[in-house]
C-alpha cells in the first residue's frame, strides 16, 4: 500500500511525487512512455526551447554579427544537427529526472495507468501483463495533448502538431500555421529564423489573444521583421494535401475565401485534457463536458481520496502551474496550509523578443470597472539594451490608481521570461510601483525597463526618455 500514487510523471506528477518523498510518504508514478518528464521535458517546453535558442543563433550569426565586427562566410543551416542536440537535451533532461525518481526512493512503474477503483490503479505495461497498485492517495496528472478541428486529417507527414514538427529535419518552403498563440508563433518563429516563409491564419483579431492586447500588437510587429505574414481574423475552413504540398482555405472577416498553399501545415490551435485510457468512472471520477477533471479549490476530486492537478483541470495549461498544484496537493496531504494565487502565475512566450506576462491585463481591469493608471517604457531607451541591439518592445506596468499597488505587468523584450520573476515577487508582497521605483537596479541592465516603467507610473516620472 502506498501512501500515494501519482499518475503522469510530467512537471505536475514528477514534482510532487519528489515533494511527497520529501515529506515522508511512500511514493509510486506511474508513466505510459518509456521516458519520463511528459509533454514538457519531451516534445514541449525543453525541446522547443532547444530548437529556440539554435535558431536564434543562426539568425544572429546571419543578420546580427557583422555589425559585431564578426565576419562569417558560407553560412548554412545544418537541421540534422539541430535535431540532435535537441534530442541530446531532451535526453539530459529525462536523465535528471529518473535520477531524481531514485534520489527520493520513489517506486517507478511503466505502463498506462488506469482506475480499478478508488484506492487502486492498474498498471498495464507494453506486452499487456499488468500489476495492481493500491495508494491511500491518488493524483491524476495526465497533461494534455494537441487539439484539432474535425475537419483537418493530421497525417503527421505535411499536416503536423507541435510533436511532430520538432523532428522535421528540413527547413519548409512554406510553412503554414494554423493558430496564433504560444505554440504556434514559438515554432513558426523558429523556422522563420533558419529561412522558411511563415504564414500565421488566427480565427482572433490579435496574436496570443490570452495576454495583454499590447503584447500582441507588439510581438506582430517584431515577428514581420522576420518575414513573417498573418492572417488575423481568419476562420480556417478546409485543409488538403497533395503529395507535397498542402493546401489552407480560410474565409476572412469579410466572408471571401483566402488561399494559402504551402509544404507543411502546423495545427497549433490548443491543447486538451488527456484522461484516455484512465478509466475514471470505475473510480467514480466526475470528467466535465471539456474534458477536464472536475476538482474543488483544493484540486480535490468529488472522490476524497483521489485529487487531479496541472491541464487536466481547470486553469492555464502551464508546465509551473502544474508544479505549484502538485506541490499545493501533496503538502495538504501532510496537513499543511498551502496556497496558490493563480492570479500571480506568469505567462511566457519564448519568441524573440520574449513576452511575459502577470496579474490583470487592461482588457480585464476595463472589464472589471477598475481604476488604473498605467506606466510605460520602452527598450528603444535602455543602454542595455541598446549594447546587445535588442531594441524591440516595451514594459507595460498596471498600478491601483489610489493605492499604487502593482496589478498587473507585462513585458515583451530581451530576457523578460527572466524578468518576470521580479514582478512576480512584487505582486506577492503586494508591492506599489513606487516600491519598484525606489529600488536600486544595477546599470546597464534590461531590469531597469520594470524600474522605468513603475516611475512611469508613478506621476509620469520616468528618468530617461
């Protein structure tokens, strides 16, 4: 009998199995692939950022070194290699994850699991023997997976999801992308960077139409310098393949058809719930008409001793988010008093420029009737970033307009998938702009931007523009 089972070993399962060992608890995973670490460590947020920072390499080291005084000649694009070192991460990162799994003595069970009842979970390996678990306590974290449109047939050849386009070993001609939000702008900037036309189609009338309107409106602006075109407002209707070439007909906001015809297309439109193969009704599990696992505030299902956490549930389909759940779950488990402000979970997009976001946007404190005042600076007037010739974007600040406190920041430039943090901290302690603006920041850093950008909301006072 263990004291818990954990079922998906994702950044949701796997931290809190190591959580729940950390805190004395006889621990078992149980994991349908032969690897751990689910969709982020393995065709997510590891390998995209992989294939991130090696074409941004390659667009610098075409378009950026010269001015550097660095001269390079016969440049070219080696995809084979960049696919290897992609999987080469990956690998290291699966490593340190089993490794982790033997540090904390949890017990590591391959096959897909699935509810017997209650307190037990069957494990049905690859040549269809299976065991039986029993645990006292049961976290499902099954993730998700790519979602589609009934219409499209994804061959996984032309007509691919973000899992598949992360081992294409060519650069497309024409690759088209269906759907402007993280995945998909991710990907595509990728293949723009090493030379291949980018169409995006989006059915919205902005870019990442989750986050702050000024965060699209800006990375629109960066990402057409890479050639990339949009096709905002655009419903998708049919989506054909002939030998090598696909074709994309969407419909515009005037109702007339728009033809697009490319090598590839990439279906980025979202992510779904993954509970196939669970069996959750012979737990007595309730599964929304989404798909997503029914849960109270404290991630508990409507069977005591079973609990769902990370995109399964409700919420942002964030691998930290699923991080802080499963911790949150485990240390109830040992009666502790946990919390989790979802309001103050960030949001990145790992473009260049970057974009991150926390807290309200404007759209929703317009929505709400909340008086805010709003300070704003760009990159264009920092040294930094000036020095490293990252001039695009801006941070965005938020503040109550009576009280000051910081309710929202927004940022889309060089390094703010780390700079957000500094925000993040600030809205924890309920910070105002002023706090911000009083604090010392090193010269010349990108950070300096935050600082500006909170005396800018403080009276208009920013110092250098």
């Amino acid at each position: 009998m263990y004291d818990l089972i954990v079922i998906g070993s994702g950044p949701g399962g796997y931290v809190s199995a190591i959580r729940a060992a950390q805190l004395g608890l006889k621990t078992a995973i149980v994991e349908k692939y032969p690897t751990l670490g689910g969709t982020c460590l393995n065709v997510g947020c590891i390998p995209s950022k992989a294939l991130l920072d090696s074409s941004e390499h390659y667009h610098n080291a075409a378009h950026a070194f010269e001015s550097h005084g660095i001269d390079l000649k016969e440049l070219k694009v080696n995809m084979p290699q960049m696919i290897k070192r992609k999987t080469e991460v990956v690998k290291q990162n699966v490593d340190g994850i089993q490794y982790l799994m033997k540090k904390n003595k949890i017990d590591v069970h391959q096959g897909i699991g699935s509810f017997v009842d209650k307190t037990t979970v069957r494990v049905t390996k690859g040549d269809g023997s299976s065991e039986d678990l029993s645990g006292k306590h049961i976290i499902i974290a099954t993730g998700s997976k790519p979602a589609g449109l009934p219409f499209i047939k994804l061959d996984k050849e032309r007509i691919i999801t973000s899992t598949e386009i992360l081992n294409l070993a060519e650069v497309p001609k024409h690759l088209i992308v269906i759907g402007g939000g993280v995945i998909g702008l991710e990907l595509g900037s990728v293949f723009a960077r090493v030379g291949a036309k980018v169409s995006v189609v989006e059915f919205m009338d902005s870019l990442i139409p989750t986050m702050d309107r000024t965060m699209g409106k800006e990375l629109q602006k960066s990402l057409k310098k890479l050639g990339v075109e949009f096709y905002l407002k655009h419903k998708v209707t049919a989506v054909e393949r002939n030998g090598d070439e696909v074709t994309v007909n969407a419909d515009n906001s005037k109702g007339e058809q728009v033809t697009l015809k490319g090598d590839y297309v990439l279906v980025s439109i979202g992510r779904k719930p993954f509970t196939e193969g669970l069996n959750a009704e012979a737990a007595g599990v309730k599964i929304n008409e989404r798909g997503q696992v029914e849960v109270d505030e404290h991630l508990k299902t409507n069977i005591d001793s079973i609990y769902a956490i990370g995109d399964v549930v409700k919420g942002a389909m964030l691998a930290h988010k699923a991080e802080e759940e499963g911790v949150f779950v485990v240390e109830q488990l040992v009666g502790q008093k946990p919390h989790i402000n979802y309001l103050l979970i960030p949001n990145v997009v790992y473009t260049w420029p970057e974009v991150a976001g926390v807290g309200y946007t404007e759209e929703q404190l317009k929505d709400k009737g909340m008086a805010y005042k709003t300070g704003k600076f760009p990159f264009m007037a920092s040294g930094r970033a000036r020095a490293s010739g990252d001039l695009d974007g801006l941070v965005k600040v938020l503040a109550d307009a009576k009280t000051d406190e910081i309710l929202g920041v927004h940022m889309i430039g060089p390094r703010v998938a780390d700079m957000i943090a500094e925000a993040v901290v600030a809205m924890e302690f309920r910070a105002s702009a002023e706090d911000i603006a009083r604090m010392s920041h090193a010269h010349p850093t990108y950070t300096e931007v935050f600082r500006e950008a909170c005396l800018a909301a403080t009276d208009n006072r920013a110092l250098h523009i």
